[in-house]
C-alpha cells in the first residue's frame, strides 16, 4: 500500500518510508525492555500453557475463568496467598467452585470444592505429576488434601454426558 | 460433608500424566528450557533449518512437526512466543488474571486447531488473532457483567473505563531510566493502536513484523520494510522531548 494515502491512521508522518536506522533499533530495543518491565509475564506461564495444551489433548471442553476472589485486603498479585482464595469456573452446564487454603503440613494445598447443579460427579485432578480423583457427594461437595503445588487443573465427567469432560483452565496453586 | 482423599497412593489411578492421543504431554520440566537460538543450532529437524529463521518460520515448523507426533518444536515456541501473545491480550485491556487464563486457552486452542491449520506459514498470525479476539471477548463479558450488576446505565460507561485496563501510567513507576521514562510517556502520546503494534514489535525480530502488523489489522508493510508511521510518530515525539539519539 502507499503510505502516502491519508487513512484510518491519519496523515503520512514525515521519515515513515525510510528504512529501519540504528536509532530505530535503538528505541525499539529500548523499548523492549521497557515493556518487559512495566508489565512483565507471568512467572509460571509457560508451564501452565504446556500443561493446558497437554490437557487439550484429552479434547475437554474448557470452562471459563469466571472469578478469582482473593481475602479482603490483600495485594493483587501473580501469587496471592492461598489463603481464602476462591476460585468460580463456568461451563454452560456446570459451575464449579473451589476454595483452596494451606493444608495441616503447612505446605501442600487444601482443595475444597462445589459443583453446581449438584450431583454426585466424578472429579479429576490433574497436574503434570499425575492424577487422583473423587466423587462429589449429594452436595456436590469435594476435597482433596495434600495436594502439590503447581500448574492444576481440575476434570470433571458430566452425568449422562457421554464422554463429556469439562476441564477447568490450569491454575497455579 | 466433603469426601478427602489421601494422597496419591489409595487414588486407585496410576499416577503418570501419560495420556491418551499423540504419546505424553509437554513437558514442563525445568531441563527443557533452551532457547529457540540454542535449539535451532543443536537439534537440526525437519530439513534444512536456517539460521536466519523467523519466530514465525519456527511456528509453522513446531506445527507440521506436531502433526507428525513431535513436540519438542511446539513446547520451544510455547517459551518463545508466549511473550507476545501475553502483550497481544493484555493491549486489549485485560486484567492478569484473565490474560493468564486467555494465554492458556490460546495454545490449546492451536493444539485443537493443529490439524486444520490450513497454512502453515500462518501460524504466528493465527495464535495472534486468536489471543486478540478472546481477549475481546474476555472485555465485552466483562462489560456486560458489569452492566448487570450495577444496573445503572448511566454508570456504565464510566464503570467500562474503569476496568482493569494496560495502560500504565502508575506502573510505569517501575522504570528507574529517566530515559524509560521518557519513551514511555512518548509511546502513551500515540494513538492506541500505534502503541500496540510498537509494543508487540518491540519484543519481535524485524521478519516478523509483517505477520504482526497483520494480525492487528494494520496496513501490510507499515514497519519493517520501513519506518512505518508508527515509529515515525514515536521518534518525532522524542525528538519533541529532547530525546536526539539513543545509538
């Protein structure tokens, strides 16, 4: 396209048709840096997609990330404190809740968890390290305990669904 | 009434992460990490890999590879481009939390999608449009959830600015440079779109440009072959700034 066309972009700004300088490379390495620091990936990313794209092999319908509620007054940050973290994941036919707090040991996790509507479902829980499941009582409660930390992702069987597996996204706990 | 269970042992399931499909999963262990240069001189796949390969000859490569069951490449781009696809959603005004979840969804939407991928050489494109347009999706929810809670419609506009949002102007405390700082307020003088591509290309090599430019809908060879109005903008408001040269 010619540059020289007035568009959505607004008027041609003198230098655009020159090539890249140093200076270009300069600013743009410059900024680089910059945006890397002001806003910078999440530590653990990396490993939560692997295991995701892992996951997304069982061909599991992901649900969605509906709300991350952290305790009243604590910082927003890449790992909030375990503490009272509350955690709502949505699927057209299911909502899953889970609540996670330190276990007794004071290092592995405690995983509580409630599927809407309740049923009695089975729940897998999956990290690269491997796999545990249980069943959600009349309630649609369930827990694990001891549970690692890391990348985490939670699969639940529909009823009568078939071959129906909701996963949640991988979270870090 | 919760039901627990012990660990692992009495879970009556094998422990082991193998699944079902194209052999074990990607592994996450901390001895794979490489970076792409290292991996592109030590482990020559698929042909003739080239030096001067682009991100996004990398991304078709880790693709067509996948589809033949291996996954090294794929897991090696995952590392290398999950930067950019972190940028891509967060331009869009997407808080952290949700531009975590967008990120993961998008790479296991390209392992979905890895058969079908028509064009190869689009893949970059692909996984860059696709993060876009779910982190869109992620902020029109999230307005219309907003929207429904506070059921005042005069509230809504202002409530829809005020959602997390990317553009730091608080944030961009952590930069200690006086001259960080200076580029930095001169990128936030740009129009947004202008601000976006110069961010993501920042974190590019020059081949791939185009494939971003594209993806943000931005005229075809508007930076990288050249300039580009973009960056012509940038370098006049640093002029304006005193900002001469930086070479």
């Amino acid at each position: 396209m010619s540059p020289k066309h007035e568009n959505a972009w607004g008027a041609p700004v003198p230098g655009e048709d020159e090539p890249l300088d140093a200076r270009d490379v300069a600013v743009l390495g410059r900024l680089g840096r910059a945006v890397a620091t002001v806003d910078p990936v999440p530590e653990g990313l990396v490993e939560r997609s692997l295991f995701a794209m892992t996951l997304a092999r069982l061909e599991a319908e992901v649900m969605e990330l509906q709300q991350i509620e952290a305790p009243v007054g604590s910082v927003r940050g890449d790992a909030p404190p375990l503490e009272a973290r509350t955690i709502t994941f949505t699927h057209e036919r299911l909502t899953v809740m889970i609540a996670l707090s330190t276990d007794d040991d004071g290092t592995h996790v405690r995983l509580d968890g409630w599927v809407a509507p309740a049923a009695t479902l089975t729940v897998e829980l999956r990290q690269p390290g491997g796999e545990r499941t249980t069943t959600a009582d009349d309630d649609g409660r369930f827990a694990f305990t001891a549970v690692d930390r890391g990348p985490t992702s939670l699969l639940v069987r529909l009823p009568d669904g078939g071959d129906v597996t909701v996963a949640t996204p991988v979270i870090e706990l | 009434m919760s039901m627990q269970i012990p660990p692992a042992a009495s879970s009556g399931r094998a422990v082991g992460s193998e699944v079902p499909g194209r052999g074990p999963g990607f592994s996450t262990s901390p001895h794979e990490v490489r970076t792409a240069m290292t991996r592109a001189a030590e482990e020559p796949l698929g042909g003739t890999p080239d030096a001067d390969e682009s991100l996004g000859d990398r991304a078709a490569r880790a693709v067509l590879e996948f589809r033949q069951g291996r996954t090294d490449a794929l897991t090696d781009l995952v590392r290398e481009a999950t930067p950019l696809l972190w940028h891509t959603v967060r331009a869009q005004g997407v808080d952290r939390d949700v531009a975590d979840d967008v990120v993961q969804s998008t790479w296991a939407a390209l392992v979905r999608h890895a058969d079908t991928i028509a064009e190869p050489k689009a893949v970059l494109k692909w996984l860059l449009v696709t993060a876009r347009r779910a982190a869109w999706e992620t902020v029109r929810k999230g307005r219309a959830d907003l929207r429904r809670r506070t059921e005042l419609p005069d509230d809504v506009t202002e409530g829809a600015a005020a959602l997390p949002d990317s553009r730091p102007g608080p944030e961009a405390e952590v930069l200690t440079d006086e001259r960080d700082r200076i580029l930095w307020s001169s990128l936030r003088r740009l129009p947004e779109r202008c601000q976006e591509l110069l961010r993501l290309v920042s974190l590019a090599d020059r081949p791939d440009y185009k494939a971003i430019s594209a993806s943000i809908g931005m005229p075809v060879g508007s930076i990288g072959a050249t300039r580009g109005r973009c960056l012509a903008k940038l370098r006049a408001v640093l002029t304006e700034q005193g900002e001469a040269s930086w070479t």
